[in-house]
C-alpha cells in the first residue's frame, strides 16, 4: 500500500502506539523519519531508537515509548502534523511557532537540517514547519 504522508505515517503510528499503551512501535525508516525521531529521542519524549534491518534488507525505526512512573503518566501528550503534502506551512524567522507557550516543541526542516524551534530561532533561520510536539 502507498504512504501519501510517510511523516504523518509514523506520527500516527507513534500517537497510536502511545494511546495503547505499547512499549515500542517500528516505522519504515528515511533520513527524514530519523531526524525527527533523533529530536524526539533528544528532547526525552521517547526513551530510546534503534535502526534494524529486517529480513528482506529494508531499515525499520525501532522507537522505544517512555512513561511516567505508571503506564497512565504519558511522556509524550501529542502529536500534531502541520505541513501537509496538500498545504505546505513555511515559517520565517520571525514567524517561528511556539508550541504551547514554549513547553513543546515545533520540529522545523530548515537548510541546515531538521531541528528544533528552539535551536532554529538561535541559528536565525526559518523553514517548513514539520510537526508540533507536547
């Protein structure tokens, strides 16, 4: 079956897998999916990731979930895809997004990779915004 959206892809199996309460997800791995997951794994909304090839040569992102002390106590509140394929969202400089007043993030993919929009408004760089997380 064709992705149209393969970000939207794995922020839904993410956002599923989180709500069910597993304790990991695999996605079909890109160099995009692995720099979102590598500022997911950064900003501590998932406890670990693994690259593994599976039996027929293709890569697969293992993410590892992470909880509070019980299961109900959720790191990771949301995810939410902003960029669409249908209607891409740019975002200069200035007009970099704060995600619920700074306590979440907005992954940005800017000419100097994708990153965070805390780190973007450092580097003074605008770009596509990507996702919003809390």
């Amino acid at each position: 079956m064709a992705i149209n959206d393969p970000i939207a892809d794995m922020l839904t199996r993410i956002r599923n897998a989180n709500m069910a309460k597993h304790d990991t997800v695999d996605v079909p791995s890109s160099q995009m999916k692995l720099a979102i997951a590598n500022i997911l794994l950064d900003e501590g909304y998932i406890r670990a990731l693994d690259v593994v090839d599976d039996e027929r040569g293709f890569k697969t992102l293992h993410i590892t979930l992470k909880y509070g002390i019980d299961r109900n106590d959720k790191v990771l509140s949301g995810l939410k895809r902003i960029s669409k394929p249908g209607l891409r969202v740019y975002a200069g400089t200035e007009d970099l997004p704060k995600v619920l007043g700074g306590l979440g993030v907005a992954i940005i993919s800017t000419n100097q990779g994708v990153i965070t929009d805390k780190k973007a408004r450092e580097l003074k760089v605008g770009g596509e915004v990507l996702a919003f997380v809390w």
